[in-house]
C-alpha cells in the first residue's frame, strides 16, 4: 500500500463570504432604523461583508456619493463577529463591537442607537 504525501500544506478556507450570509444580511438591512430611502449594497470581502450606501444626508459626501456604512467580518478562530465603522475623517476602519452570532450583529448595525454607522 503507498502512502500519499500532501505536496502543499492544507489550508482552512475561509467560510465567510458566502452567498447564504450576504442573503440574510441584505434581508435584514431592511429593517435598519436610519436611511430607510437609500438601497445599501452588501460587497463581499476576505473574511465577510463590507455595507456601501449612497449618502444622502451629505454629511460625509457633499455630492451624496456612495460611503462605506459598515464591515462585518467573521475570525475563523475565536467564531465571532466584529462589527466596524468607518472613520470617514481617517479613513480607517475602527472596530465596534464583537458579537458571537451575525443577528446580533446586524441589530447593532441597524439600530445605530449613535448614529455611528448611518451618518
């Protein structure tokens, strides 16, 4: 009997994005508090989702261009969400809570009780 020999090393595949996820993301965007008549896209990323919305309140672009609303990615080791916000004067992500299932992170995000997303 031979043995086989793996030639390359084994690597975890990312589980996020999927087309299931950004489904059930998409769905419960629509029950976000803020910016109910703006259509926000879900683009997938490495690791998760990022939320891209048209700014209408021309707080954070004058023209009401598109704006990054949110980054929802998935750690494979500890198997939670972290929910970022974008720091539009930066331009950096900055993480804002971490949460152990995606429900319960998409409520933060359509709550906005800070306004902190949909600005």
């Amino acid at each position: 009997m031979q043995s086989a020999v793996l030639s390359h090393p084994a690597v975890r595949p990312f589980a996020h994005p999927n087309d299931l996820d950004r489904k059930r993301i998409e769905r419960s965007l629509q029950a976000r508090k803020r910016y109910r008549y703006v259509t926000p896209q879900v683009v997938t990323t490495v690791g998760g989702y990022r939320i891209e919305s048209p700014c209408c309140s021309r707080n954070i672009d004058k023209d009401g261009g598109v704006v990054d609303v949110a980054l929802l990615l998935h750690d494979a080791d500890s198997a939670k969400w972290e929910l970022f916000r974008k720091d539009h004067k930066t331009g950096l992500w900055q993480l804002d809570t971490t949460h152990e299932r995606l429900p319960s992170a998409l409520e933060r995000l359509n709550v906005d009780p800070e306004r902190t997303f949909w600005q």
